[in-house]
C-alpha cells in the first residue's frame, strides 16, 4: 500500500510538472510580456540604448539630459522627454512608478500642451527635432512616446554635403565668431526670400519651414532660416538653440558667455517693390535690446528659455 501510495505521488507529480510545462509553453508570450512589465514598471529594462551623432551632450538651465527613466518629478518627466527627442530617438517606452502618483496626470499635461514640446523640441538638434510626436499611456503607467522626424536621411545627406561646401567660402579661422556669424547670416539672407504664399495663403510650392528650403529652393519661412541658422551654429560649435512665440521662431545663441538673439527672417524684409533687402536690426541683440524693438512676434515664455532672462 505504501509503495502504491508513493507511485500514485510521484506520477501526479510528473504529471503536474508536465501540465506546468505545457501551460508555460501555450503562454509563455503571455507570461513573458507580465514579466517584462513587471520589470519595466520597476524601470529594470529602462535603458537609452542609442544616441546618434546628432546628440547634443550638455545641458541648459530649463533642460537636461538624463539617464534615470525612472522620474519622481515634473522636472523628471521634462528630462525624459528632452533626452528621448535629444538622442534621436523615433520611439520609447518607460513606466510611471507607483510611488509618484501624480505621475500620469504630468504625463497628460505635457502630452497635451504643444508649446512646451515645440519649446522642449526647439533644444535639440534640427535633424532630431519631430515634426510630429504623440504619447500614449495606460492605467499601468506605461508611457510610449513615438516621433516622425522634420527630416529624412537623404535630406540630411543633401544638406550636409551644402553645407559643407559653403562653409570654407564663409568662415575664416582668422575672422571672430561675430563676422563668421554675419557672413553666413547674410549668404542665407541674400539667397533665400521669404515664402509669403506659404505664411499667408497655407500654399505649399517649397519646403521653405526646413532647411531644405532655403538652401535649394531659395525660400523660406521663419522655421527655415533658423533652422539652417542652426545647422551652421552647431557646425561651428557654438552652443545655440531656437526661440519660439506663438506663431514665430529664431536663434539664440552664446558668445563669450553671453546670449544673444539672431533673426534672420525679420533681418530678411519682404519689400513692395520686389527688391531682396539685406538688414543687421536683429542680429546679435541681447533680451533687453530685443524687447526694446519689439514685443509682440518675439514674446516666448521666459520660463522655458531661462539663459535669456537675464541677457
């Protein structure tokens, strides 16, 4: 009877294991997707694998590069976003924890205001900038961030290979920074005219809202010259980033640890007799100077571009 009883053991137990077994081998997607959630809920997985060499590794006084994907604040979650957008990422994936319980509700308020990721957005290098950025979350906490880029790879290829051949015609190691500046301010201004059909018809003949535009087609829109501004600031490491109000956007920039504002679009008059005017009125002008000028198309949210509080 004992060695019945013993038999009858062991063979429910290997039964019981092959029942497991079989279980674990119809569910393991399942099972695998619960334990990968687990793990990213307590942020074990969050890693940024990749940063392109378009990667901007220093910081600003509203923003900052991270590597903890695990926030505890608003400040936390701003620096998640920024890093993600930073590094040139098109997707990503990380997890409120549940001891930051307003988490979500951060989440939502970011997602949701479009001015702060046009000014989050405005930090980063053009060729990491979006076009387009959406956030998805869950009542687990999970938040995904998917980006559609401002540029292609071969846009990026064609304007790097432009502006590698203009830059020796226009920047001189024996020139200062300020007349280096000037001269590509002024190459952009003299080549480009301003794409009035699209600002105040919404007709869409150029890719004037990127570099694309002035640099081939010979039109842009505030978005162009800036961005192409900022492709040649970048090109002669200067630490710089774009300024956006309402429905406008331009440079600014350090020099001598000092920040300055360059527009080239308001430097770049659309004139009633047709004529391609050249002006220096909004190149290099401190906040104060800036404000004394006008007010109105320049009004940003100091709060988010705190390096020109003070300039």
């Amino acid at each position: 009877m004992e060695r019945f009883i013993a038999l009858f053991k062991m063979l429910f137990t290997c039964g019981l294991f092959l029942v497991l077994v079989g279980f674990v081998i119809l569910r393991q997607d399942e099972i695998t997707t619960i334990m990968n959630s687990y793990l990213l809920k307590n942020n074990a997985l969050v890693t940024l694998n990749e940063k392109n060499e378009y990667y901007r590794d220093y910081d600003f006084m509203f923003i900052q590069n991270t590597d903890n994907f695990s926030p505890s604040s608003y400040q936390d979650l701003l620096n998640i976003y920024y890093t993600v957008i930073n590094s040139g990422q098109t997707d990503f994936t990380f997890y409120c924890p549940s001891d930051y319980a307003s988490c979500l509700d951060h989440v939502k308020i970011i997602a949701n205001d479009q001015s702060l990721l046009s000014d989050i957005n405005n930090y980063v290098h053009p060729y990491n900038g979006f076009a387009h950025i959406e956030t998805e979350f869950d009542t687990l906490g999970r938040v995904h961030i998917t980006l559609v880029k401002s540029y292609t790879p071969d846009d990026i290829v064609l304007i790097n290979q432009k502006i590698d051949e203009l830059y020796p015609q226009l920047v001189f190691d024996y020139n200062s920074y300020e007349q280096n500046i000037r001269n590509i301010h002024d190459y952009i201004i003299n080549s480009t005219r301003y794409d009035s059909e699209r600002s105040e018809r919404g007709i869409v003949n150029y890719r004037s809202d990127i570099a694309y535009g002035p640099l081939f087609e010979g039109y842009a829109i505030c978005g162009g010259y800036s961005d192409l501004m900022e492709l040649f600031l970048e090109k002669m490491g200067i630490k710089s980033y774009k300024v956006s109000s309402d429905n406008h956007v331009w440079n600014a920039l350090e020099l001598g640890g000092q920040w300055y504002h360059i527009d080239l679009t308001w430097d770049d008059p659309v004139a009633s007799d047709g004529r391609n005017y050249l002006d220096h009125n909004y190149f290099l002008l401190n906040s104060n100077q800036l404000r004394s000028m006008e007010r109105t198309q320049h009004s940003y949210n100091i709060n988010h571009y705190l390096e020109l509080k003070d300039a």
